[in-house]
C-alpha cells in the first residue's frame, strides 16, 4: 500500500514523473536495444536463403508430409522370458511374409492386430506426419514406398508389420512463404547458438569464489549496501572483464518483486546458469561496442516515454490517479 501510495503522488504531482529515477529500467532496456541490433546485424546477414536452396530444402526434407498406413501390432507383456519374445516375433515375421505374398492387410490386422483401437478398422491408422508416432514406427513408416509392406519393427508397444497406404506432400507453392520463414528462423538459432558457443568459449567464463551464495543474499535484500570488497567482489570471471557484485545488485534492483522471491529459492544450478546469461549480455555488450552497434539518443528517449506511459497506465487501472 505504501508503494501504491508513493506512486499516486508521483502520479499527481506536476512534473514528478518526469523526475521519477527509471534509470535502472532503461539502462537494462537500452542493452537489451543493443544487443538486438547486434544479433540482427552480425547473425541474420549470414542466415538469408536464396530460392534454390529453398527448393532444394524442401525436395530433401519433405515439410508437412504425411502418410496413411496399416498395421499389425503383436505385443510383448512386459518381463516375459526371450523364449516368448522370440516366439512374438516368429509370427510377426511371419505375418510379413504372407502379407507380402499378397494375402489381404485389413484381413490380417483383423485377425491378428492386438491394437484394439485400429484391428477393427483393418489395421487402419489414418494419415499421420512425423512426430506423432513413436520413433521405430515412424522411422520405418515414411521410409516406405506405397503399396510396400515393411521388416518387423520393434517399438515400446511391442513387434509391429506396416504396411504404407499412400504419401501426400503439401505442394512447394502452397507453403513457400511459411516454410521460408521456418526455415529462416531455424538457421538463425543454429547461428545464433554457434555465435554465442564461440564468443563464450574464448572468453573463457568461470564462476567467481562464493558466488552462489552472495547472489543470493544480494537478492533476498537488493536494498542493503554492500562493503567495498563485497561489491567488487567478481561473481563470474572471463577473459579481460568480470560480473561485479554491486551490477548484480544494481540488475536484481530492478526486477520486479516476484521474480526476486523466485530466484532466491531456485537451485544452485539455475543460479549459475542466469550468472551465465548474464555475463553472456556483457559479452555481447563489449562485442556490439568493438563492432560500432550502439543506441541513440532517440532510442533513449523512447524507451523513457515508454516506461513512464507504463506507470500511467498502472496508475489509471489502479485508480491511482484519483487517490
């Protein structure tokens, strides 16, 4: 409630907003600004996909293919002897053989298929695409050619014969644009990742001594001040910088309360793991400068009138305005 009340002052007090210190917010959204560019500006340059690689990818990965099969599912009740097993498998093989002689699919699932939801119907599981079936299955499913009866496949739900109905694949054209964007969008993680992988590995990044546990009394009282070893006390090390204590401090300042009481109570390896990303934004900081990606004052003065047009729009859900 005293927060609440603060804020309507400073709500209704010509001028006070404006002399509000956002400082913290904007610093952490003028970085994130940069390091945007920077992604934007040495990882997607490098992920552009002409049209005949477009081409080409599609005709080799087949997207939004889908197949119709049948099957005849023989299952293994779980801890029976190899004895058994082998006897499961005997006549799935030979199921194979006779379904590829030419004896009726539908006919066999029918009579032999332990699938109680397909046996019914022929063994018939309609169309599927990848990865709605389990691995095994699906691996030797689109590998076939329709009107082809598989090897036996063994899967967790025991020996399976298939049989391919049709293949259906959605034509270049009618999906270009979407598959562009995916694709597009795939490269650029890839990219990203490696850029990353190699910017963190020559950087060589360690944690620093006791840094667990400064960074969770630090965030468990963001408002006490630190002595001066502890605020220069690094909490990750790297080739030519460190995280400091006091930036720590000065991030998790302005973080909302609950995300605070959030990483006091998480693990230690999801602590080492934010120190990480965050020394990762030093990195990428220090990379951006080195390279000339940087904000400007316009971009400064946006992201001002955006924070405080966010307070406005607190205090006027709140009432604050009023109070």
């Amino acid at each position: 409630w005293i927060d609440y009340t603060l804020l309507a002052w400073v709500v209704n007090q010509e001028g006070a907003l404006e002399e509000l210190d956002i400082s913290l917010i904007v610093d952490q959204e003028v970085d994130r600004l940069v390091i945007v560019r920077l992604r934007d500006q040495v990882i997607q340059l490098d992920t552009a996909i002409t049209n005949e690689e477009l081409q080409a990818t599609f005709e080799e990965q087949r997207p939004g293919e889908e197949v119709r099969a049948r099957h005849v599912l023989l299952s293994i009740p779980p801890g029976v002897a190899q004895a058994q097993q082998d006897s499961v498998r005997a006549l799935a093989e030979d199921i194979r053989d006779r379904a590829r002689a030419g004896e009726d699919f539908a006919t066999l699932a029918e009579e032999y298929s332990q699938d109680p939801g397909s046996a019914i119907q022929g063994g018939d599981l309609g169309f599927f695409g990848r990865g709605m079936m389990v691995p095994p299955f699906e691996e030797a499913a689109f590998a076939l050619p329709p009107g082809e009866v598989s090897n036996v496949v063994q899967s967790t739900f025991g020996f399976h014969v298939i049989l391919l109905e049709e293949r259906r694949v959605p034509s270049f054209e009618n999906i270009e644009d979407e598959y562009r964007m995916q694709l597009q969008t795939e490269r650029i993680m890839v990219a990203e990742s490696t850029y990353l992988a190699e910017l963190e590995g020559s950087a060589n990044v360690r944690l620093g001594d006791d840094a667990i546990e400064l960074v969770r009394r630090i965030t468990a009282a963001p408002e006490d001040r630190l002595s001066r070893s502890e605020a220069s006390s690094p909490l990750t090390i790297w080739e030519g910088g460190e995280l400091p204590a006091e930036e720590y401090r000065e991030f998790v300042s302005g973080q909302p309360r609950e995300i605070r009481q959030q990483i006091t109570v998480t693990g230690d390896q999801q602590l080492e793991s934010m120190l990480h990303d965050l020394t990762r934004n030093r990195l990428l900081l220090a990379e951006a400068l080195r390279v000339g990606v940087e904000s400007t004052e316009e971009d400064e003065e946006t992201i001002i009138s955006d924070v405080v047009n966010q307070y406005l729009l607190i205090a006027d859900f709140l009432g604050l305005d009023s109070l």
